[in-house]
C-alpha cells in the first residue's frame, strides 16, 4: 500500500506482490527479546495495542512469529501465508491474523496461461473477470480500462457493480474462512473519483461525491455476509480527513478502519491543528471506540526518531480505548518485518479517568490511573510551551518531572512513580 502524504493530495497506490517486496523494505529485523510480551493482557486505554502488517513476504522465523504473536494484537498476512496462522496462535490464541484483499483492482500479474493463482491479494480473478465479466472493470470516459498509475497489471474494477460486489464477497469469504483467518483487511476503499488516474474520472462516477456512493453501497451489501461468517472487516481509509465525514460514513457498514497515513508523514512532517489536522485525525479514534469499532492508526517516521514518536504516541493514547492500535512504519510499503518496538509498548498506565481535557490552546491531556498523556498540536516550530502535571510524574528519559515544556507538535507519556494498575 502506498499513499500520498500531502495534506492536499490523497491519491492511493497500493500494491502487493507474489513472493516479492513492493517498495522499500521495513525497518531492521526485530529479533526476538528475552522475555517478549504475555499473550492476551486485557486491553484498556492505558495499556497500548499493536499491529504488523506482513506483506512484502520477508521470511520469518518461529521465533519472530512467536514474538510477534505474543506482543501483537493484530497481524496481516498474505492470503498465501495460511500456514503462519497455526504458528501464530500456538504461541497466542487471542491474536487476531487478518487476510489481505484489495477492494478496488484485479491483478493480472496473478493470472498465469490464462488461470488465475489460487490464492489472491484480491477477490476477483484478473483472468476470470476479463473472459467472463469485462463490465466490472471501470473504464475512463473513452472507454479503455483503468489501470493504477506506476503500478502495472493493477485494474481498477467498478465497485459499484453489483455482481462485482457479491462476487467479491463470496470469494474473499470463501477463501479466508477455508483458511481461518480472523477478518479481512480491505485495502483501497477510495474517496476520490480520479485516485490512482490523477484528473481522469469514470463516466459512471464522475465526482467524488459518486465514488463515494459506490464504495458505501459496496460496503454495505457485504456487510452481511461477512458478519454471517464470522469475518472482521477494516478497510484502508488513508487520507479520509480530507473528506469530511466519510471516515464515519464508511466505518458504519465496517468492523473497523485503518488510517495508513497518520498524522505524521515523516521525522520532520506532522500534522498540526487545522480543519483537517490534529483533532480530525485523533477524533477517528474517539469515534470508532464510542462505537465499538477497531482504529488501526499508523504513523510515518525514521527508527529512533524521537520527536514524531512522542508525538504520534502521546496523541494515541488521547483517544484510545480497548479497541485501538498503533504502529509506526519508516518507509513507504516497508510492509515485511515487524517494525520496531518501543519500551512504551509494555507500560500499562491503567484505566483512563475520562476524556482528553484541554491544557491551553491546542494543548490536550488526558489521564489515567498511572499515568498521563500531553500533547501540543500547535504548528512545528512555535515556541515550547510548559504544562504543570499537577504531582510527579517520571517522563520517557526516566526523570521525575512536575511539569513538562513541549514545543510544537511533540508530545509526552508520563507514568506516577510505584503506581500498579
């Protein structure tokens, strides 16, 4: 999956590859710790989740899959790495393995002497749709197919076609249930009508308004059948702040939603307040646990980066309930080992005593039984401002703070000293 970090510019280009990395690879291999998380710790706003998204099909070993299993809530797989889930659950029972599928294409690079693979990163064969059903695919305004740009043998298909969307679902079901996978992560549910053929709209969609019609009927008419066997549903919505109201919109008819471009794009490029900044971001969070709905949010930033994490870190945490998980990534698609882990991730700083709270302008806090979360969402470089915690906190460079001074866009995680959930 790739997506366009600019605040202006939310063309999404996502592709997964048979066997072979797409993009950069992650960061360095995470080897297993001595002593790696306890399976199934209870979830609660002060104890932080995680995800790995193993796309690229780096290999693994049993130990980082054990590793992996037992310190992650959720991990996607390839639907051709069936055989990691018996492994995974071995080492945690409770760990959710969803199955990549893309919602919007067909690929024809997984078509071979006129036969598609057995096993997909989408829900419709390229080599079935193009013999059988050449109307699903979504053709520009002179009639010739759609093809994603920069990414060949990508076919963007019609997802407002109805037999489309059955034969989709139907598929993908059939597919990740004989596998036993726990839900599907739906990658390319788009916003706009021209994403991936920049100023280019289809007839049938030729406003963003109408594209957008097409993915909730699509949503929705599978809604059902996924529910019925048994399969969670999250899907892509990266850059759905740019569109008002249609994170909610598409969520309503999900088991979730995933925000792959989340409020930093780099070490140096982190979304601020504005209209379509800090609070909209967070707020995905917020809405999704009000309604009982999984968040995945993923923050763009170097290993060892400080900055960006903190503030990534301290801004999750503002919002998170029992059902939201974060984790970074440093390069664009570096979807192949597991992505490193912070000290941060094991704290538990317990229940928290109730919503994020205003601190200043642009300043939020947000308490819980052992800790505290503070962020400034003012622009990058604007003056440091100081925050009294009101008692002693010891801060992430382990020093035992009353008050904290941050610049803008940065962020603290504080925990009370001896505290025990």
């Amino acid at each position: 999956m790739k997506f366009s970090p600019w605040r202006t510019g939310p063309v999404m280009l996502a592709t997964v590859v048979l066997g072979a990395t797409t993009g950069g690879l992650g960061a360095a291999r995470a080897e297993p710790s001595a002593t790696p998380s306890e399976p199934s710790r209870p979830a609660t706003a002060g104890r932080p989740q995680t995800f790995w998204l193993h796309l690229n099909s780096t290999a693994t070993t049993d130990a980082i899959l054990a590793t992996e299993a037992r310190r992650r809530s959720f991990i996607v797989l390839n639907a051709w790495e069936e055989n990691l889930i018996p492994k995974l659950k071995a080492a945690n029972p409770a760990i959710q393995v969803y199955v990549y599928k893309d919602l919007s294409s067909t690929r024809s690079y997984a078509c071979h002497d006129g036969t598609d693979d057995a096993d997909l990163p989408t829900g419709v064969g390229y080599c079935d749709a193009d013999a059988h059903h050449r109307d699903w695919f979504l053709t520009a305004p002179d009639g010739t197919r759609y093809q994603y740009d920069g990414y060949p043998g990508h076919w963007q298909m019609d997802v407002g076609n109805v037999a489309y969307q059955d034969a989709w679902a139907a598929n993908v079901i059939r597919s990740a249930t004989a596998a036993g996978f726990d839900g599907v992560e739906m990658d390319n549910a788009l916003f706009t009508c021209d994403g991936y053929h920049e100023g280019s709209c289809p007839a049938r969609y030729p406003n963003d308004a109408a594209m957008q019609g097409a993915y909730r009927s699509m949503l929705a008419n599978v809604r059902d059948d996924f529910v019925a066997a048994g399969l969670k549903a999250v899907a892509n919505l990266a850059n759905a702040r740019l569109h008002a109201g249609v994170w909610d919109s598409y969520v309503e008819y999900l088991d979730g939603g995933f925000d792959e471009w989340w409020l930093t794009f780099s070490d140096t490029d982190m979304l601020p307040e504005y209209d379509e900044g800090w609070s909209r971001v967070v707020s995905e969070i917020e809405t999704d646990e009000a309604n009982g709905k999984i968040t995945w949010v993923q923050p763009h930033f170097s290993a060892g980066a400080v900055q960006p994490f903190r503030y990534a870190f301290a801004s999750y945490l503002m919002a998170a309930g029992s059902r939201a998980a974060f984790t970074q990534i440093s390069q664009t698609d570096g979807y192949g080992d597991p992505t490193p882990w912070h000290a941060e991730y094991d704290w538990d700083l317990g229940a928290a005593t109730g919503a994020r709270s205003s601190a200043g302008t642009n300043l939020w806090r947000r308490s819980f039984t052992c800790g505290l979360a503070v962020v400034n969402a003012n622009p990058t470089g604007s003056g440091a401002r100081s925050v009294a915690l009101g008692g002693s906190f010891v801060d992430q460079d382990g020093r035992t703070v009353t008050s904290v001074s941050l610049p803008g866009t940065s962020g603290a995680v504080l925990r009370k000293p001896g505290c025990t959930p």
